[in-house]
C-alpha cells in the first residue's frame, strides 16, 4: 500500500515581522520565509511564539507583531502571546489577568515561549502559571541548564523543580522543549552533557517517569534537541512513542532557517517511521496534528 505523508502542524514557531530593521543574532527569519519552508516540508499550519525576554536574543519578537503577522496570514499561522514573569511589578503576586484577557480577546491560543532564566519553580513563574492555568491556556518552555550563561527556565538534573509545578498545577499543559528536557529521556543525563546532544543507548530516564506520572506535560518535538534524542536510540523512541504519543506534539522552532536541518530531518523521520510500520498510523497521526488540534484546541477537523 502506498504511504501518504500526514500533513503536519508545527507548535513551535519564531518569526520576525520588520526582519531587516532589526539587529539579529540567534533568531533571523521572517514569515514568508518560513512559510517557504512550511510548503516545501508540508506543513500546513504553525504556530508564532513570541519571545520576549532578553537571555540569548536582541530582537525580541512581540505580542502585537507576531498577531499582526498571523492576522497576515490567518489560513496559515495562529498564535501564542508572551508574558516574562517578571513583567509589571517584578513581584510574585503581580495580576496579569487584564493582560491575559487582551490578548486572548486578539485571538492568541497559549502561553510562551517562556524563555526567562528564573528557577523553574520561582514564585514569579509559579504566579505566572496560577494564573494561565486559571486561564485554561497551554504553555511553551524552554529549560536552561543553568543561572546565567543560557536561556529558559532554570532546573537540575532529573528537573525536580518541574516537577514541583506539574504537581502544583495539575491543569496545566505544560509543553516541555530543549536540550536540558529531552536529555532527561536517558537515566545516564548528567550536568556536563544535558546542555549539548548526548548520544548513545537509552535506559529508561526521568522523562518516561514524568510523562507517566503527570498527564499535564507534553512533549514539544521542536529542534535538534528532540530529534537527536529519537535517533540517538531509535527502537526506544519507538517504544516511548507507542506509550506516550498521544502527547508528543510535532514542532520544528526554525530559528536560522540557513543551518536549522532538523526541521526536515524530523518530518523525513516521522514519515520513515510510519511508512515502515516503526510508528502506528494512529500515533503517527496523532503526533503530525491531531494532538495539536485537540490540545491548543484549534479550529480543525481532524481530517486533513
Ligand atoms: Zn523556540
């Protein structure tokens, strides 16, 4: 039987809506050209992330332009808004809910990319996630391997702070991403190494433990970091996804368009995958766009 290729919806995008006027560095990529990407990979939709706080970027990507570019393009992008837990007062006890309402009344669909180099569990942040969590809203975070010197939110090896605020707020779906997160998909993750890419064969790690314990955490597929912890084991990626697969979310976070080549890689594997049996149709599905559907709640029949 021939194998028709999912189309997939992408969770974690970043671009630029006034590209040229801006000092870049770590993010460079505007909404047509990924687009361009998009329609040569066969994605259909994705989804903006703003980033706002200053660790790691000079070009901040805003809430009102990054709504501004998905009302451009409303057939193909949706979008998050973006709130560094320290904005307003710099207090653990600041009221974002006007600030919530806004931009959940422009449309935005979620929380994130929260990118602040704060300790995950850092009264700032945990008031942030009482209140989207009150707000029935997902969020997007990136895990920084330590205070200073990245960027994301800050836990130790077997990432017990997250898991304080998995078990603080059980109705939160947290979209955990980044190099620190999927390292822990192996019990050998260690500080030296949970920053790069560790290769090798997988023991089972915290991530499984987490991913069964907490049905809130979900699993944002997006960059090297999650493609290099499925082949660095390939036959426990597909044990891990024939358990977890109903929140594993397909997502690239094309940064530099030029250098990022795991955003095909990852789309060239899923399919592979499935072709091959290696992945079952229905999780293969539920991966490239039936779980964003049904988590960020978006206006899609589950047919493509
Ligand atoms: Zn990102």
């Amino acid at each position: 039987m021939r194998f028709t290729p999912c189309p997939k919806i992408d969770v974690h995008a970043h671009a630029l809506l006034n590209r040229d006027l801006e000092y870049r560095t770590s993010i460079d990529i505007s909404p047509e050209e990924l687009l361009d990407i998009y329609d040569r990979i066969g994605v259909e939709r994705g989804v903006l992330q703003p980033i706002l706080s200053p660790e790691w970027i000079t070009a901040p990507m805003t809430n009102g332009n990054t709504c501004a570019i998905a009302r451009r393009w409303p057939d193909r992008f949706y979008w998050f808004f973006n709130l560094d837990p320290r904005t307003l007062a710099n207090l653990p006890d600041t009221d974002f809910s006007d600030m919530i309402a806004f931009f959940r009344k422009l449309g935005a669909i979620g929380v994130g990319e929260v990118t602040a180099n704060l300790y995950f569990d850092d009264p700032m942040v945990d008031n942030l996630f009482t209140q989207i969590e009150a707000a029935g809203l997902p969020v997007t975070i990136h895990i920084g391997p330590t205070k200073g010197g990245c960027y994301g939110l800050v836990d130790e090896v077997g990432l017990p702070r997250m898991e304080k605020m998995l078990k603080k707020h059980p109705d939160l779906v947290i979209l955990g991403h980044s190099q620190p997160f999927w390292a822990e998909i192996d019990a050998g993750c260690t500080q030296e190494t949970r920053g790069l890419y560790p290769t090798g064969k997988v023991r089972e790690g915290r991530l499984a433990q987490l991913m069964r314990e907490y049905g809130n955490l979900h699993c944002d597929m997006s960059a090297n970091s999650c493609y290099n912890a499925m082949r660095r084991d390939p036959d426990y990626a597909y044990r891990f996804i024939e358990e977890f697969g109903g929140r594993m979310l397909y997502a690239a976070d094309t940064c530099l368009p030029a250098c990022n080549t795991y955003m095909y890689d990852m789309v060239r594997w899923l399919d592979e995958s499935a072709a091959a049996g290696c992945i079952s149709k229905k999780n293969y599905r539920a991966i490239c766009r039936e779980n964003a559907i049904r988590v960020l709640k978006l206006p899609l029949p589950l047919e493509p």
